[in-house]
C-alpha cells in the first residue's frame, strides 16, 4: 500500500514536473517568434516605406514634366497622388523671391502659368541624391534637382536645386505634405544654329522663374 502511495507520489512529481518543463519551452518559444516576427516586420516594412516615400519625388518630377508639355489636367492628376489635399508648397528662387501655394491644383495652375509666360515647349526633371529619415507614420526627405526646360531647337534653360520635403503615412499611402523647393542656380544655354552665325543668347523677361 505504502508503495503505491509513493509510486503516486511519484509519478506526480514526475508529471507536475514535465508540465512545468513543457510550460517554459512553449512560453520561450511563443517570446522568441513574437518577437521575431516584430523585427522581421520591422526590417521589411522600412525599406517598403522609403521605396514608397522615394516613388513620391518621382512621382512630382512625372506631373511638373507633364505640365511642361502642355496637359495641365493630366500634371493635376498626377500631383494628387503624390500630395495631401491640402499640401503646402513653396519655390524659393535663386534671387531670394519666393512663392506659396496651397493645394496641389493651385500649385499646378502656378507651374503652368510660369511655363507658359516663359515659353517652354517641355521639360525634363531629373531627380537625385534622396535621402530619407523615417520615424513610424512620419518622414522627413530631401532630393537633388536638374531641371532643362526647352525654348527650342537650339536654347533651353536649366536649374538646379534642392527639394526639402515634409511627409506622413495617410490612410495608409505616403504622402507629401509639405514641400519647399530651394533654387540654386538658373541658366539659359544656347548653341549656334550655324557655324557663320551664332544664335543671339536667350534674354530672359525680368523677373523669369522656373520650376
């Protein structure tokens, strides 16, 4: 009898034991793939949002070109899915004149308005050096410009600056919500239309802005 007892006794302990072995190890387990799957997320979800904030430079260059050429409704589509509804955007020239807009359909009708006056017939925007800081649903980016603006065959004008760029995740797309393009230099070239009389240098209208 008292072996049974103590057989009892022992197979509780024995089993009291496992339970409290198999406990740990299920718990250890559960941390170790929570956690993991935290920094796996972590790892694959940062390099997904600088492609995507990164795609929203881009996605500016693509509208401001397709004013350049003309369609402005189709350069107002475009800038609505880089920016928040109410973005504020801002040129600073390199003479230190600048200016505002609110909105991306008024920023358009300000881009066309500067292209026109100038007389472009299109424009490339060549976008550069992009750095981005991320920090959870907000980042902060800044990118190099080159710009050529076509006045013909034989003149264009070119610019050089730097975007600086306040951006946030909306509704789960990334965003630009601000936007400041800092102007560093602004140059007409033009090239001889024959080698007995060169072409007389493009004379810009004072003031003449780009974008």
């Amino acid at each position: 009898m008292e072996r049974r007892r103590e057989n009892r006794r022992l197979i509780s302990k024995v089993i009291s034991f496992s339970w409290h072995r198999i406990t740990i190890i299920a718990l250890a387990v559960a941390l170790v793939l929570l956690l993991g799957g935290k920094f796996e997320l972590a790892s694959a979800t940062q390099p997904n949002a600088e492609l995507e904030i990164q795609k929203l430079t881009v996605c500016y260059a693509l509208g401001t070109d397709a004013i350049g050429r003309g369609d402005l409704q189709e350069g107002k589509n475009i800038y609505r899915d880089c920016f928040t509804q109410d973005a504020l955007i801002t040129a600073i020239f390199p003479d230190g004149a600048s200016e505002t807009r609110t909105g991306t359909d008024a920023w358009a009708d300000f881009v066309y308005a500067v292209f026109q006056a100038n007389g472009y017939q299109a424009t490339q925007h060549l976008i550069g050096t992009i750095n981005i800081s991320l920090q959870n649903s907000q980042a902060t980016m800044s990118s190099y410009l080159h710009a050529t603006h076509k006045l013909s065959e034989t003149s264009i004008d070119v610019a050089n600056g730097t975007y600086e760029d306040e951006v946030i995740n909306e509704n789960g797309q990334w965003k630009i919500r601000r936007r400041t393009l800092k102007l560093i230099d602004f140059l007409n070239l033009s090239s001889p239309t024959t080698k007995e009389k060169p072409e007389k240098p493009h004379k810009p209208n004072i003031p003449r802005k780009t974008l």
